[in-house]
C-alpha cells in the first residue's frame, strides 16, 4: 500500500498488544448492584469499543435481557456476584458474533453445571483455563494479520497509482471479512451440534433400579 503502510500495519499489531482480559483477582469480591457492575465494566473493557469515549459496554437494560433470556441466573437481592461477572464478560465477547440463542445454548450448560459456590470446579476455573490462551492466539493473530496486509499489498499492482491505495486496502478488509465470515460459520456448525454434547449432573440410580440390580445379583 502506497501511503504510510508501515505506520498502518505497526498500528494494527500495537492496537492487539493492549488487548487484555479482565482476570478473576481484578474483580471485585463483594457482590455488587447494577450501577456498580455496568461502572466496572465501562471502566475495564472501554478501550476494547471502537470509540472508548462514547460507546457504553453494559447497559441495566442489557443485563435485565441476558436474565430474562437465561444467559444470567437472576442476582441475590439485586446484587451480582463474581460468578455473574465472570458470564458478562463471556456474553460481551460473543454477542459481537453469536445470536442470543446460540448464547444461551454455550452457556446454560456452565451455568447449570458451575455456577455456585458449591462447586469443585468453578466457573472461574473454566475462566481462568479459557482465557490462559490469550497471549499466545493474539500472537497468532499478529503474523496472520501482517501476512494478509503483505498479500493485499502485492494486488491490483496494474492499476494507476492515484486508486492503488483505496483498492489495496479494500483487498485487506476483504481478507479480514472472508476470515471472519468462515469461522463464524464454524462456531455455528458447532453450536448446533452442542445439544449431543450437554452437560449434565451424574445421576445417582432410583430405588427401582437398585431394587432390579440386587434381583439381577440374586438370580444369578
């Protein structure tokens, strides 16, 4: 690309490097109200927005729907606790490419199976595991990202130079797009299948059933 395409692609690749996700010992311990959760949020993930000043990451109004659909269990006399954090975040990250549905099929299994503080292995657990991989996918992510700016830049090498630049860089957007689009495909592909892979708690046998394996033992 013709013009200030090394300030562009350093750009790019530093806007990766400040990408970070919250960690569990960043959140609060105390369960908290609504304000106070959609203050949080805007804090820590604004600079995650395309416009950090004005775009707002969680609205009482969004939060009431993720409830009202089953995302998020209701909150304890209105308070919310690291549990609930931990599964806003999740619905942050995915309702950029996921349906609500296909939101509420992810997660209901966690929810259903995790969250509590009952629990041996925790939603945090789950959190902590995911997000472990960060640093080394936005690595990844950094060499397709500057592989795919090279290749755009070796297209519409015929054209004048004065609609090589707009072109050029349709040609990376389009690359971006395309790469996009394929694995939004597959996380759907995969979300439809997830109803043969639900968890579910181990089940302890009925009295019948107990009552039939010792006849069983007995005849034989």
């Amino acid at each position: 690309m013709t013009i200030d395409s090394h300030d562009l692609l350093n750009s790019i690749l530093k806007s990766l490097d400040r990408i970070e996700h919250i960690k569990p010992t960043d959140l609060p311990n105390i369960e908290l109200y609504m304000d106070q959760v959609t203050t949080f949020m805007d804090e820590r993930l604004k600079n995650t927005t395309r416009n950090p000043g004005g775009d707002k990451i969680l609205t009482k109004t969004m939060i009431n729907n993720y409830a009202k659909n089953n995302l998020l269990p209701s909150p304890n006399k209105k308070k919310y606790s690291k549990e609930h954090m931990l599964l806003l975040i999740f619905i942050y990250y995915f309702k950029g490419v996921m349906s609500i549905g296909d939101i509420q099929t992810l997660l209901t299994p966690l929810t259903e199976k995790y969250f509590g503080d009952d629990k041996d292995f925790k939603l945090e657990d789950i959190y902590n595991e995911v997000f472990s991989m960060e640093k080394g996918e936005v690595d990844n992510l950094k060499k397709d990202v500057v592989r795919k700016f090279r290749v755009a830049e070796k297209t519409f090498q015929e054209c004048p130079d004065s609609e090589k630049e707009f072109l050029q860089m349709f040609s990376f957007i389009c690359q971006l797009c395309f790469d996009i689009y394929i694995k939004k495909l597959l996380v759907e592909k995969m979300i439809d299948s997830m109803n043969q892979l639900v968890l579910e708690p181990e089940k302890k046998p009925t009295k019948s059933k107990v009552k039939d394996n010792a006849k069983s033992k007995d005849a034989s």
